[in-house]
C-alpha cells in the first residue's frame, strides 16, 4: 500500500472525533477516524483496555521506544485505523514528512473458540446484556481466550527502525487500547468475528433457548372464568382506637458521640404530641409555622425553668439553627407563653393601627389615672411600660427598665388597655404606671 503523502491528509484522516462512527463499517472490516490528541497519564479505563496495554508493554524489548510511542499517541500522529480479522492497521507520523504504515498482527479464534465464547455468553442473560451494554464479563474473555497474552501481539512497520516494537507500532498498539476501551467488539473484530456475526449468533441461540424451554415446561394457564369471577373480599378490621394522651417517649441513654437525650427526648415527644393532635382532630398543629415560630413553640414548651443546664442547652442549639442569639430567643419565648404566635407577632411586628379601640385607649388610661402613655404606631409607652395592640384587637403589656428600651412582654392580654396595664402592674408589683 502506498502511504499517504503528507501529515495528516490521508483518505481516512477525516471527522476527527473520539467516539464517532467508523468511516467504513461492514462486519469484517472497520476504519476509525484518527482520535484526539490524549492528555491524560492512561490510555484505557476498561479491564480489557489495560489488558491490551499490559500484553504491548510485556513483549517489548525497549522501554525507550514504548516512552517515545506513548508521546506519539499522545501527540497525535496516528492516523485512521483499520482493524480487520487477526490485524490492526495505521499510518503513523514520525519524524519524516510522509507517514509509516504500521501494523499489529495477531491470532484469530478457530471455530471452537467461538462456540465456547458463544455458548458461554447465550447461556447467560446478563452476559448478552452486558455486551450489549459496551461491557466484557471477565468470564466470557477467559472463556474463548480474547484477549492478548505477552508476545500475541507481532508488530510491523516500514519504518527503518528494527526495535521491537519500534515507537510508531508502540503508538499504534496505545491508540488502539483507547478504541478498545470505548468498543470492545474491536476486540473480538481482531480475533476473526464482527459485531453483528456475533449479535446474530447471540439472538438465534437466544430464540432456540426459550423456544426449548416453553416446549419443556409449559406455563401454567389459568381458565378465563376462574380470573373474571366476582370475588367479594372482606371487610377491613376496624381501626385500632386512638390513646386519650400522647404516648410517652423511652429514656435515650447518654452515649459518646450519641446525640442529646433531653434534645432526643424534646422531639420524640413533640411528634407524638404532633400526632394524636392530626389523628384526632385531623389538622396539623404547626403546619403553618415558620422554622423560628416553630423553634420557639418548642423552646416554650420546655418544662425546664430558669437557667438550669438543660434549658441553656435547649436555648443556645435552637437559637444557633434559627440565626438569632439565645436573648431573642428567650424574648420570643416569653411573647408565646404571653399569648401564642399572635403575641409573638406583637413582639416582631410593629403596624399601624386604623382609628378605633387604638385612639380610645389613651383617653380610658387617663380616666383611670394613667396619663403619661406616649403613642407610637401600635404602642402606648412610659419610661417602663408599654402596651401593644394586636392586630387581634388584644393590648399585651410589655416592661423594660427605665429608659433602656428593652422590652420584655409581661402580663396577661386583655382586650381594655386598662385591665391589660393592671394584670402587668399587679404582676411586677408597680405602684404606678411610671415605675
């Protein structure tokens, strides 16, 4: 064969693209386009791949030349490929102008060889599968003796190098581990059979199979009569009838590296709180709580009081999850003992109220001898007392201590801002409404 003058512009040069089509394809002989220069260390990721690169690198005589033909391939200057029973064939540029045809030669299967490879993959399901798949059992290639073993593999080139193999048959020998790796039916192409022969074989002994196997045990039928009957099944048993209290959780131990057993015992406990409530009542209590509306709902319930170890705790993870500090916490929650999430909306939310029971207000402190309450928005305030109106017509009393402006909600709600100011004050033990 006469070589294609100048790099890269031999007939099957073009559509330079890992992966794509063979530019000629029939079942004994196939042409790949030359593929991208590599980057990477390997040239295969398949077991199969590595086996081909194993079986070059086990019969070569000069390490030297194997570098210089994994540079090569690396580089790019191998050609198209055409890969035909018992042969692998390339043009390969070296240092010269016109490139070097380059062939690895290698054994075909005999007829025998083929049958156990064929017989050993029809036998198995998943095997045809995974051949279809692009994937080569490790059982089916040691059945039939695929792939190469040192010295397998005879390499030829017009180059006048002598080395064994020289650098252009070693970059042959690496591109094709690459075309292995994506396609290993080039592999059982090299040992005498092509795809399609193969699939063919693999569907006609498929067929055979099945049809042996119905005729050797039928199915077992069923008459029509028997599957379109009217069956009527039983009723269901009623359901079990609901606990009148929530079930208590177990004791969680203390364990290194466990979680927190009060923590633990905090949630289980909420849950079947959560629970009995939807199962009796059929709503969730706290489906429309908000991830910190939620969080101090729970910091509320704690039975735990004052700054006992466990609220501390309780406090200080909670308020880490939800992005506010353990003092907004602890606000929070006295807003939601103070009179649910409508008192804690009141903490967060300053509005402006419409005229109304607001614009009453101040004129019934005064009759009641508290005239010093100043308004803003939705707040009547002292030096130390505040009242807020909610938007559920409710005044909260609030204290702080004396021109700090550190609100703490205190009191019981009540829709006169008078009976609101005489629970706090009766509440802290004020004398006056000034402090």
């Amino acid at each position: 064969m006469t070589p294609a003058p100048g790099r890269r512009t031999g007939p099957l040069s073009s559509g330079r693209h890992h992966g794509s089509p063979a530019l000629r394809h029939d079942d004994r002989r196939r042409t790949f386009p030359a593929l991208e220069p590599r980057t990477g260390r390997e040239f295969a990721s398949s077991w199969w791949g590595n086996a081909w690169v194993q079986a070059l690198e086990a019969t070569a005589l000069d390490l030297a030349r194997l570098a210089r033909g994994r540079a090569y391939a690396r580089g790019g200057h191998v050609d198209a490929i055409t890969v035909t029973p018992g042969r692998v064939t390339a043009y390969v540029h070296g240092s010269r102008v016109r490139p070097y045809r380059t062939e690895i030669r290698l054994r075909t299967l005999s007829d025998d060889d083929w049958e156990d490879f064929l017989a050993a993959a029809a036998a198995r399901p998943d095997h045809i599968a995974a051949l279809l798949d692009k994937d080569v059992p490790h059982a089916l290639a040691t059945a039939a003796e695929l792939l190469p073993t040192p010295g397998d593999l005879v390499p030829d080139c017009s180059c006048p190098d002598d080395g064994y193999p020289c650098k252009h048959a070693a970059a042959l020998c690496y591109q094709t581990a690459r075309l292995l790796d994506h396609d290993p039916f080039v592999l059982f192409l090299m040992r005498g059979m092509g795809e399609r022969d193969i699939l063919a074989e693999l569907s006609h002994r498929n067929a055979t199979r099945s049809a042996t196997e119905r005729t050797a045990a039928p199915a077992p039928t069923v008459p029509a009569h028997e599957v379109l009957v009217r069956t009527r099944l039983p009723a269901l048993p009623p359901p079990f009838p609901l606990p009148e209290q929530p079930g208590r959780p177990p004791a969680y131990p203390e364990a290194t590296g466990a979680p927190d057993p009060i923590a633990l015992d905090l949630l289980a406990g909420e849950a079947a709180a959560r629970a009995h409530t939807l199962l009796t009542g059929g709503t969730d209590p706290i489906a429309g709580l908000t991830v910190w509306q939620d969080a101090v709902r729970l910091a509320a319930a704690h039975p735990g009081a004052g700054l006992t170890a466990s609220t501390r705790a309780l406090y200080r993870d909670l308020a880490a999850a939800t992005g506010r500090t353990p003092t907004d916490l602890a606000r929070a929650v006295a807003a939601w003992r103070q009179g649910g999430r409508p008192a804690l909306d009141v903490l967060e939310e300053p509005w402006d109220p419409p005229a109304g029971p607001f614009d009453r207000a101040r004129p019934a402190l005064a009759a009641a001898d508290f005239p010093h309450f100043r308004p803003r928005r939705n707040r009547l305030s002292t030096s130390a007392l505040q009242l807020r109106f909610g938007r559920d017509g409710l005044w909260y009393g609030y204290e702080s201590d004396t021109d700090r402006e550190d609100w703490w909600p205190r009191g019981t709600p009540d829709t006169d801002p008078v009976g609101a100011l005489t629970t706090l004050l009766a509440h802290e033990g004020h004398a006056s409404a000034d402090g």
